[in-house]
C-alpha cells in the first residue's frame, strides 16, 4: 500500500464512528428526513457524508462492493486502512455496495436478504450531487406518520428497478449521501409519484 495516498479520517475516530452510525440509524427510521454530518472528513472521489458512513459502517467483517466510479487506488487504500473491510468483485458477496447515481438502473446480483433474515441483504450507499433537486414523489411506509415528499435527483428507472426487485420483508436498504448530508430508504418504504 502507498503511504502517499492514505488521507486522515475522522478527527474522533470513535465519537464521529458513532454519530455517523447513528446518523444512518436515524435515516433509516425517519424515511426521507434529510440527516446532516457535520464532522465528516474529505476524500477525494467522495463526498464527505459518503466518507463517514464507509467510516461508520465498514469494518472487518462487512464486505463492500465498489461501483467503477468509485474504484481508485485512493479510494480502495483509505478504505482498506481506515475500515479493514474486504472489497469484493462479486456482488453477492457485498456487505454494503458503493454507488453512483449511474449505477441505480441495476440492482441485480446485490443479496435482498431472505424471508427468516431479510437483515442480512445488502445496504447500498449511493453518492448523490444533491439530495432535493429531484422530482415529488411520495413516500409512505414505517417511519413517515402519513406520507413524505421527497425530491431525490435519481433516475426515474431507478424506481421502477427497485419495486420489480423487491419482495419485502427482503429487499435492499439505501443511503443517499451528498455534501455533508444524507437520506434512508429502508425496504420497508413505498413510492408513489405526486400528482399535480
């Protein structure tokens, strides 16, 4: 491993592991409320909230997929050290999976879990420019008192992959990330368009 490319991580390596895992934990459960991470450290090729769940989440034991955007010899070194988490090539095998927006319109090969452990399925980290530029949709589910608008900037074919992959309780749990800022999307949610 190059020295040169390790960059630093969180300030607080256990206090900031901590608010960022309980910041995804709140994402999870407040479907589509917009989370910040104010302490996230920069990578470059990421974006701080991105960074800080990898940070967050990662270790040993959780093996992680890397989307083509996202596999640098930066990237894989820092996580490599930071983490420890293995990184796979094989989408099955993947813990976690890091993605762009341009790699929502597949989800296929990713583990959607099972009837008995639907825990177990893979939670997508999805790098995003921004988290409200998108177009209404309503969200409803676990978590939303009645229904949530949220304007996430994804391809709409990313919503129609989603609904024909899912089988709940299995399914994949996402987190959106940009900026300093992140949103959950459990299994447990549904989509619906807003109608004017």
């Amino acid at each position: 491993m190059n020295a040169q490319r390790l960059q630093p991580a969180f300030v607080d390596p256990v206090l900031d592991a901590q608010r960022g895992f309980r910041g995804a934990l709140k994402a999870l459960a407040e479907p589509g409320l917009i989370q910040s991470l104010p302490a996230a450290p920069s990578l470059e090729g990421l974006a701080p909230a991105t960074y800080a769940l990898c940070l967050a989440l990662l270790d040993m034991d959780t093996p992680l997929w890397l989307a083509p955007c996202f596999d640098t010899p930066l990237i894989r070194a820092n996580l490599a050290f930071h983490c420890g988490c293995p990184l796979t090539a094989n989408r099955e095998e993947a813990a976690f999976a890091l993605l762009g927006e341009q790699d929502l319109l597949d989800l296929s090969g990713f583990d959607h879990g099972n009837d008995r452990y639907p825990d177990q399925s893979c939670t997508l980290l999805v790098q995003l420019t921004d988290l409200e530029a998108g177009r209404a949709l309503n969200w409803r589910g676990p978590g939303i008192k009645t229904q949530r608008q949220v304007n996430l900037p994804v391809p709409q074919a990313f919503w129609l992959e989603r609904q024909r992959r899912e089988t709940f309780p299995r399914g994949l749990d996402v987190l959106f990330a940009a900026s300093h800022h992140l949103i959950g999307l459990p299994r447990s949610t549904r989509i619906a368009q807003e109608h004017a």
